[in-house]
C-alpha cells in the first residue's frame, strides 16, 4: 500500500482526508500502467545514432547588419564608441 502521509510530509503539504483517497487512487493507477508498460516484449536491437538523428544542417546566408556609426548617431550621450546610460541599482 502506498504510505501517501509520507509522501505528502515529504512534499511538505497537509492534505485533507478526502484529498489523501483520490491522491491514492491517482497514484494507483499511475502505478498500474508502469505494471503494463513493464510487460511490453521489446527485442534488443543496435541501433547508429544516424538513424535516430538527422545530421543535416541548414545552409548559411549572410545576413545584413547594422552601420554603427548610424546608431551612434541616434544615441543622446556617447564617449567615442561606448554608450552613456543611466546609473542603475
């Protein structure tokens, strides 16, 4: 039987009698299909990882960037190239 006092004092909430019943049947049933997965026939195969993943990449475009002294320009305060903002805490 699943000690579902533990559990809750091991999550550190209190639950209420009506709470611990449907937590006990969540959790049974929960319980119940790992039985069922756990009976599932699998057979051992090797398999390469080239078959589970797709090594492909996407080709490379240069993309346009920005002129900095244009958005140098735009900014209230600078020093040379650096930008001046507002202390913050």
């Amino acid at each position: 039987m699943i000690e579902i006092e533990k559990i809750a004092w091991l999550a550190r909430i209190k639950l209420e009698e009506k709470e611990k019943e449907e937590l006990f049947k969540d959790i049974s049933k929960i319980l119940e299909m790992f039985k069922k997965i756990q009976e599932v026939k699998i057979e051992e195969k090797d398999i390469d990882s080239d078959e589970i993943f797709d090594f492909s990449f996407r080709e490379e475009t240069i993309a346009e960037t920005f002129d900095n002294e244009k958005i140098l320009k735009n900014f209230p305060k600078r020093d040379e190239n650096l930008l001046e903002v507002p202390k913050t805490l």
